[in-house]
C-alpha cells in the first residue's frame, strides 16, 4: 500500500468551500504545497484561500469557479488546471447534490443536476487525471460518498443509487490500480452537523451524529491507511457495519417504515401523489427554489 501522496502535494478539492470540502481544505492546507479549490460560489472561494493563507503562508492556493453540472464548465476547468501546469497528485470528488422528495415528483432539471455533479463528474474528473498519476506511479482519488448507499431510502431514490454508483465504482477502480502506486478510497459518512452553526439540533440522536470537523480528519485518516471506505464515527460504522448482515426483505421493511415516518410528517402524500410536476412535493431541508 502507497500512502496518498499528500505532503507536499498537489490537492483539487472539488466542493472545496462548503461542509466536508472546507474542512478537509483546512486540515490539508497545513501539509500540501498546492491546494486548487473549486466551488460554485465563488464569493466563498477567495475568503477561503485568504483563510488558509492566514494559516500557511507558503500554501500556494489555486481558486476555480465551476458549476461541475455543466460540461462546458467542466470543460474549462480542465482547461485552467492546463493553462496552470497544475499536476494534480490527489483529486478529492467531494459537491454532490441530494434529493429529499419523491422522485415523480422531482424536477428533472434537479435530477440531471444530481446525476452530473454525484456520478458523472467523479468519473470524468477520475478519468482525466488518473493516466498521468499512473505515469508518475502516485497518486490518489478520495471520493465523498454516503452511508445512504447502503440503504433503502424513500425519498431519496437517485440520491441513493449514485452513492451506489460511487461504491462500486471506488471498489473496482482501488484494486485495478492498487498495485500501481495509486490509493483509491471511499468516504461513506452518516449524519453530520456543523460546529460553526448556531443551530446544531436535529431528528437523528447525537450518537450516530459527528461534526464536519471530525469527519473530515478521520475521512483523510482512513484515506491515508489506504482503506477502501471510511465510516466516520463510532455509531454511524457500527451500524453500517452490521447493516450488510441483515437480509434485504428486512431493509425493505425498514425503508417502509422510513416513507411511513415521512408521510406522518406530511411530507409525502398519503398516497399517489395529486400534484403535477410543476408542483414537486417537497421535504423538509429541500431548498425551495431547487
Ligand atoms: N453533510 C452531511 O450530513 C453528509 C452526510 C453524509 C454524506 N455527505 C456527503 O458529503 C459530501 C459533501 O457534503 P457536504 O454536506 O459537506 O456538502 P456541502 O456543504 O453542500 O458542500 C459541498 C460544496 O460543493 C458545492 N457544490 C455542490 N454542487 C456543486 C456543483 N454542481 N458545482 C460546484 N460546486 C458544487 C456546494 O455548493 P452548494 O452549497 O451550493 O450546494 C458546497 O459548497 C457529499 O458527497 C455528501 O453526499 C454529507
């Protein structure tokens, strides 16, 4: 096993300025020579990089706005990351969109949103950069998933099924280039909160929950023991290690008890949905204009 070639290396952290992003550009600002954030909100991105200027003088900080839903955007970052020489030793996939709806009920627009930034970004990105990272004989590719992966989650359809996508897809790549000088890992987090936030309260009980600050140092800890997923915090790996033992009839029957819980809320309609799709149904934490 090759330790990820982190210190004094070159990072991309996609996502940088929000959540897991900003606190692994934070812990990592203190050990690579090169951090390039890219992020959407690009008001966010140069207070980020005087941030960690402010901790590291010496960093050298590359900021990129890109939406990763648009391909000619995506275009023009591999561009810029060209027209920089910038030789990405690490590529951290961590934007990605969710969903809390039913999915007929779902924008389609939202849908492609979910599907470009969750699946099709980390394998394109991947692609692009892994030839030159198996020339040199290092490098490394840590992909921000979800613990929803593994389970049976309505009204969460496609969020779930790209979070799939991104457990088959960091499993088979890590032993294709294990041997080669390439780590490949899979964070799979559960519930998180914000210690910056003034509201930190929530449905799920605070044993399974852990801070963005402690997922983060424990999702580049696992990476660099080379381990092919990460469970951040004690409760949430717990269960999602004794979640394969249970049989798929009774998920099932969890994920049933899951919509119910939902439809209590009234978040769902009790039964077919008498909307159109000009009118989603939406859950609570959905942004409105999404
Ligand atoms: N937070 C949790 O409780 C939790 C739990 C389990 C797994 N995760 C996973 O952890 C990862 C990061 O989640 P997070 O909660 O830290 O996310 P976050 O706070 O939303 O941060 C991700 C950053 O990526 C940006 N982003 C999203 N879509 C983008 C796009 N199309 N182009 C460019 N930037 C984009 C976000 O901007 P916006 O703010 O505009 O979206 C945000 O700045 C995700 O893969 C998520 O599934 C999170």
């Amino acid at each position: 096993m090759h330790p990820p070639p982190i210190d004094q290396g070159t990072v991309l952290i996609i996502g940088a300025t929000g959540g897991i992003g900003r606190e692994l550009s934070r812990l990592l600002s203190r050990r690579v020579r090169t951090l390039v954030l890219v992020d959407r909100h690009a008001e966010r991105l140069e207070p980020l990089r005087e941030e960690l200027l402010a901790r590291n003088p010496t960093l050298g900080v590359l900021i990129h706005r890109c939406d990763v839903g648009a391909p000619r955007e995506v275009d023009a970052l591999l561009a810029y990351l060209d027209a920089h020489f910038v030789r990405v030793d690490v590529l951290v996939n961590n934007a990605a969109v969710g969903d809390r709806s039913l999915y007929a009920e779902e924008r389609w627009g939202r849908v492609e949103e979910m599907l470009r930034a969750n699946v099709w970004l980390p394998a394109l990105l991947t692609h692009r950069l892994l030839g030159p990272m198996l020339e040199r004989g290092r490098g490394g590719v840590l992909n921000v998933g979800s613990g929803a992966a593994h389970l049976i989650l309505p009204g969460s359809a496609a969020f779930a099924a790209t979070q799939r996508f991104l457990d088959g897809f960091t499993e088979a790549l890590r032993l294709e280039v294990k041997d080669r000088g390439i780590t490949v890992t899979r964070v799979a987090p559960g519930p998180l909160w914000d210690e910056g936030a003034e509201d930190v309260t929530g449905e799920v009980a605070p044993f399974f929950r852990i801070s963005l600050a402690r997922c983060a140092r424990e999702a580049l800890a696992g990476f660099e023991r080379g381990e092919p997923v990460v469970y951040p915090g004690f409760g949430h790996r717990w269960v999602m290690r004794l979640l394969p033992l249970l049989p798929r009839g009774l998920k099932r029957s969890l994920g049933r008890l899951a919509l119910r819980g939902l439809r209590r809320e009234a978040l769902l309609p009790p039964q077919a949905p008498t909307v159109g799709p000009e009118q989603p149904v939406l859950l609570a934490g959905e942004p409105s204009s999404a």
